[in-house]
C-alpha cells in the first residue's frame, strides 16, 4: 500500500516560483518541443496548401498576474483534424489526436 502524505503549499513561495524567467523559459521549451512533435507525426497534405495541420499550430507564452503561462494553440482546421469531422453526406470523419499523442510522447519523455 502506498505511504499517504499531506502536501502544504506555500502560496507565496508557488507564485514566485511561476513567475520567474526561468519558469517562463522553462515553459516555452516544452511546448515547442510538444509542437514540434506534433508538427512532425501530422497528416501530411501532398498539396502544400495553406490549412496544413503542421502550419496551424503555434506556440504562445503569456502572463495572467504575473504568473506564466505557455500553450500550444491550434486553429478552427488543426482541431477538425485532431478531433474528426461530418461531411456533407454525414459520413463521419475520425480524428488523427496527432496533439494528444505529442503531449503523451512528451510525457513519458
């Protein structure tokens, strides 16, 4: 059976460790690495046309109070194809989860 411990958060000490630069830096690198993940195991599209799902993705690093923040933003096409889709004829489409199978690769590490 696993040991059961009690976990006290210092709420100062949590703050000023989120908002540090190195945090911030910290932050930034993994999810470009979980981009560049996804960027790497996505749908390839052989027509190069502007909605490809690698060229939708972006990375973005904000701050909310002074805590940081880092995200991977996809467009309305990238979440179409993790997610799947109907057609017209309401055939339904699944979702490659190319973004979820990063976030687990870069997990497990």
């Amino acid at each position: 059976m696993a040991a059961r411990f009690r976990l006290i958060l210092d709420e100062a000490a949590m703050h000023r460790l989120m908002s540090s630069a190195e945090t911030a830096k910290m932050l930034a690198q993994k999810a470009s690495a979980i981009a560049a993940t996804a960027r790497g195991s996505a749908p390839k599209n052989s027509k190069g046309s502007w909605n490809m799902y690698a060229r939708s993705l972006s990375v973005t690093a904000y701050e909310v109070e002074g805590t940081v923040h880092s995200a991977v933003q996809a467009d309305r096409h990238a979440l179409l194809i993790e997610y799947g889709w109907r057609d017209k004829g309401g055939r339904r489409h699944p979702g490659n989860h190319t973004l979820k199978e990063a976030l687990l690769k870069e997990r497990e590490g």
